[in-house]
C-alpha cells in the first residue's frame, strides 16, 4: 500500500475514526517494536531479579502465625 493511498484512505474517515487508526498502528509499531527485543532469560527476569534483591521495607514485622491466624 502506497502512502498517497493509506492518506486518501484515512481521509474519507471521520475524525473520530482517523483517531482510532493512528492508535492502533502506534499500537502496532510498538508491539513490533516488543518482538524484535530478543526475550529475557528466566535469570534475568523481573521475577528472578526480586528474588535476588527482595524489596526492604524499613521497620517491617512480619506477622506471627498466629497473628495471621487470628485475622
């Protein structure tokens, strides 16, 4: 598709509908953009990255089994 005709197109759209086309081809172009990413590793993943460097919370107490029992 040439781009005379993609804008010839797009401009017997109303608005609204022109709109919704440039979001879905941004849409587009980002996933894209996501695919050509080469994947993670599981070792280098969010989740393994949590679970090498848990997240500190200052001043926190975990519950006593019994305390989450009684909730």
């Amino acid at each position: 598709m040439e781009q005379a005709e993609l804008l010839e197109t797009l401009e017997q759209l109303p608005v609204a509908k022109q709109a919704e086309v440039l979001d879905f081809a941004r849409f587009l172009v980002e996933r894209a953009r996501k695919d050509s990413v080469a994947p993670k590793t599981l070792r280098e993943s969010s989740l393994a990255q949590w679970i090498n460097q848990p997240l500190n919370v200052k001043d926190f107490q975990p519950l006593t089994r019994e305390e989450a029992n009684a909730r």
